[in-house]
C-alpha cells in the first residue's frame, strides 16, 4: 500500500474534511462533498485506482459516484473476488461503471439535463455546484493529456464546452456554477423520463438463489457485462423497501429480462411473466437435461436458451 490514509478523495482529488484511515477490515471509507459516500477495498485501490496508467479511469469512476449517489446507499467499489460486503453497502464493479459511463456526446448531455432535475426542488430553482463536482457532472478528464494548455486550463475548457452547448440549445441558463432549467430543457428531461426505459442498460436477472446456481449466475453476469448491460439481481440489489414492490420496480425499469427457468423456479415464472405483460422482451435460459421436466407448457413454445 502506498499511503495509510487519505486527506482527499482517492477518486477524485477533492479535499475531505477528515482524513480517511484504513479500518480493520482493510476498507476505507470516504464521504467526498463531490463523490458522495463510498467504500474502496485496499487490493482494489492498489490494483485498479492507484495506478497512473488508467488516471482516466478515475474521472469516470468519479462521475459514476456523483451520479449515483443518491441511487446507491454506500457504493463498495472492490473486485469480484470479495465474498464479504461490509453492511449496508453495495458491491459496484468497474464493468459496472464502465458500462454505465456515457459513450457519446449525446449521452452526457442527457445525463446532465436529467441529474440536474433530480437536484431541482422546484420549476425556477437554481442549483449550485462547487467546481469538483462540476468536473464530475460534465464527465470532464481531470488529467487530459495537453502541450499546450496546463492541466487546469483544459479541464474548464471541457466544462464550458459542455455547458455552452447547454446553454446555445436554450437547455440551461449558467454562470460561476449556478443552473437554471429553461422550458427547453424541462421538455427535453419530460421526454428523457418517459422514455427512460428504452435506453437504459440495466437488465433483471430472475433466477434461483440457490447455492448450486452460482456458476450460471456468474456467467449469465458476464454474458451481460461483457455485452454492455448491468445485471440487476434482487439478492445483490441493497434497498429500504418490500421485496414485491422492489422486484416489480427493477422489472419495470429494466431494458430487457432474463429469466432461468432451471428447478422449476416458479419466482422466475412470475417474474417473467410481469415482464411481458410490460412489453419487455424475456430471454429464457434453462439447464438443457431438466427443460423436458422443468420447462412448462406455456414456455416450451418459446425459444429458450439451453445450457450444459
């Protein structure tokens, strides 16, 4: 380990109020005014973080946090090889930030319009944001490589970018950190949210928990991560409600389902069967030795994915 503790935030350089110590169970645990709350395993600080060949890699880390701050309880960034997860916080893998992070233009500033609205209490309200979390919001590279322009220099050049198309586009109104959403904007966040569904890049995962289905539950994870998606299984989903209600909830929002039938799993039934009455597209999965037994009527008429 190269340091002990931090005096700012390991992701994205802001100054924390308090020096942040390794504790006993080799975690740190961080609340970065930009960042939000998180958690960084050591071996996934000293393998993936603290390595300036991927500096990049820590602006769009930072910009996931900053996002999903207030999504996510207490995001745990660490590897997959991490079978305890200190209480109430959320594994979170860097397939999952990376394919979470916005590949186009496009992308960004739909994000932007949309995370400025959940700040918003109010039509009129103006929001504020410090220049740290200004950097993350606008998905700035805060170590752009540059001969010309300092490093300083070419990190506001990629914010006004931003924010001046936001403001040509009559999206925003700005200046010194300060937003305002014009009519044009709300109209374009309206049409974000009602829409939101077609485009996402989560995918629910209904199967069986049981022990033995570990092996196709990492596959079907990697399937999907390896594809650009975000699994969303309910065991590995932290949240403060009714099961149900937050299963139908993760259904609903979902771009797709996958559904694996293998024991005859009735949840899974049930789950897909939701789906499709929302007029999501199901993908069903079943062991190819039991489908004879386990696969109903209903489903057999359906192509179905055979694994070994």
């Amino acid at each position: 380990m190269s340091i002990t503790n931090f005096s700012v935030c390991p992701i994205c350089g802001t100054k924390l109020k308090h020096n942040v110590h390794f504790d006993r169970s080799y975690v740190y645990n961080v609340n970065c005014p930009a960042c939000g709350r998180f958690a960084i395993d050591e071996d996934y600080y000293d393998d993936v973080i603290d390595r300036p060949v991927i500096s990049k890699l820590k602006s769009e880390i930072a910009s996931y946090l900053f996002y999903q701050n207030d999504r996510i309880p207490f995001p745990f960034l660490c590897g997959e090889n991490i079978l305890d997860i200190p209480s109430n916080h959320r594994r979170v893998s860097l397939p999952e930030i990376l394919n979470w992070y916005p590949k186009t233009f496009s992308e960004k500033v739909d994000l932007f319009l949309l995370g400025l609205s959940s700040r918003a209490c109010f039509m009129s309200d103006i929001v504020d944001f410090s220049f740290e979390q200004l950097v993350s919001a606008c998905f700035a590279n805060r170590n752009p490589s540059s001969e010309i322009r300092s490093t300083s220099d070419a990190i506001k050049d990629q914010i006004n970018f931003l924010v001046d198309y936001l403001v040509k586009q009559e999206y925003v109104d700005s200046g010194n950190g300060r937003f305002i959403i014009m009519p044009k904007g709300l109209e374009r966040i309206d049409f974000l949210q009602q829409n939101r569904t077609k485009d996402t890049k989560n995918v629910f995962v209904a199967m069986s928990f049981a022990p033995d289905m570990a092996p196709i539950r990492d596959a079907i994870k990697s399937a999907l991560t390896q594809c650009g998606y975000i699994p969303r299984i309910m065991d590995e989903i932290e949240h403060n409600h009714q099961i149900v209600p937050e299963m139908l909830y993760e259904i609903r929002e979902a771009r797709f389902v996958v559904a694996e039938l293998t024991g005859h799993n009735n949840g899974a039934y049930f789950e897909a069967g939701y789906a499709l009455g929302f007029g999501k597209e199901v993908i069903q999965i079943c062991e190819k030795s039991k489908f004879g037994t386990d696969g109903h009527f209903d489903v057999k008429q359906v192509n179905t994915i055979l694994w070994e």
